[in-house]
C-alpha cells in the first residue's frame, strides 16, 4: 500500500505534478556513460527514499509496492543526483548502476526494439 | 482528438502497452550527447508520424492534441533512432534537438529544479 503521509520536504512536494494514481515518472540515466537505462514511477515516499537514502525506490503499479532497485537482483542503483522538470511531473535520476538494468539481462531497457524510425535531418 | 485507425505498422502497435488514455511515455535524448531532454507523451498515430517523418510528434494531454515538437517555436527535434522498451510502454526517442528542448528556454526540461539527493555509493 502506498504511504499517505510520506517524509518527502513539503517544499518538494508542492511542486510535483501527480498522476490520477500519485505517481510521477521517473526516467533513469547513467550518471556518467548518459545511457537512459529504464522508468519507472514514483509516488512521495518514493522520492524521499530515493533522495535519502543514495538507492532508487520505486512504486511498483502492478505489485503495488515499493520496490528497491537491486534488492533481490543485486543491480544496485546508487543515486548522484535528481532533478525535476519544468512542469513537476517526471523527475530525472543519475545514478551508477550495478550490472544491467533491464530484467532480461540486458544493460538497459531500450537495448532489444528498435522501431527502425525514418531518420530526420535539418539538411 | 486523438485518431483512432492510426497508420502505425500493426506489428509495433500490438506490442505497445498504453496507459488508461491509450499512451505511452516518450523519453527523448540528445543522440549524441546523451542528455535527456524531456519527456513526452505519444499514441500510436503519434508515434506512427515520429517514426515515418523524421520528427518527434506528441500528444499533448492538455490541449487534447497532437503537436509537432518545434512547430512554432522552431525548436525542431530531428529523430536519429527509436526504440520502445521491454514491457512495451516507454519509447526512447533519440534527436537532434535545435535550440533549447525546454518551454522555459533552458537546453533540457530538467535544468532548473536540482533536489539536492543524498549521493550513494557502492563502497
């Protein structure tokens, strides 16, 4: 069950744009490499233990629970830093990530379907 | 309003997982710099004319309408690759982005809102 009252800083908090379920996106990257290696989504409590805590926590919504990046995988994601965007509803965490990211085994989550998009140019 | 017989290749569409709305999250990145730019949202016509036109097109959930990223402001995003992730509802959309990605003028919807998070570390 998701947490009502969370600890996150009510000056955070009153800047996040939530979803109809409390979430928000979270989109995370490779602190250094800048490979985006998966999202997930994260209500208040979530966010404050991943601002606390230097591990990413997530909201699981089809578990609905908190899950810890790496708790039963041992691919331990070690926060560096946090951002939110411009509108308040997706938030960018840097991380260092242990071993893939992806539950197949692969490094991130986008390595497998590539869509073969036309490519645009200015030109 | 969203179309609903949209021109996307049946194959793509029928691995996408959308949300309640019928949406998916779009991550867009710098292709070669890797920054992440913003985050958006698309339908399958969205993403039909993002991977068949050479630029990142959305749906915009508070006008209720598609909109081609640059289209007044000129800010034009050129795709370089796309690619939809391995539970089918986030795409990672890679550009060339013109000027700054963001409404505010910043280069990337994340560069203004720094939450200060607690670094962690393997060691």
């Amino acid at each position: 069950m998701p947490i009502t009252k969370s600890g996150l800083d009510p000056a955070i908090a009153a800047r996040l744009k939530r979803d109809a379920n409390g979430l928000v996106v979270a989109v995370v990257q490779q602190y250094d490499s800048g490979e985006v290696l998966m999202v997930g989504w994260m209500d208040d409590e979530a966010l404050h233990r991943t601002l606390t805590t230097g591990r990413s926590t997530f909201w699981s919504r089809s578990r609905q629970d908190y899950w810890v990046k790496g708790e039963t995988s041992g691919n331990r994601q070690w926060v560096k830093d946090v951002r939110l965007d411009c509108d308040g509803d997706t938030l960018l965490v840097k991380v260092d990530q242990e071993g893939p990211a992806c539950h197949t085994g692969d490094r991130t989550c986008f390595d497998a379907d590539d869509l073969s998009a036309v490519m645009g140019s200015a030109s």
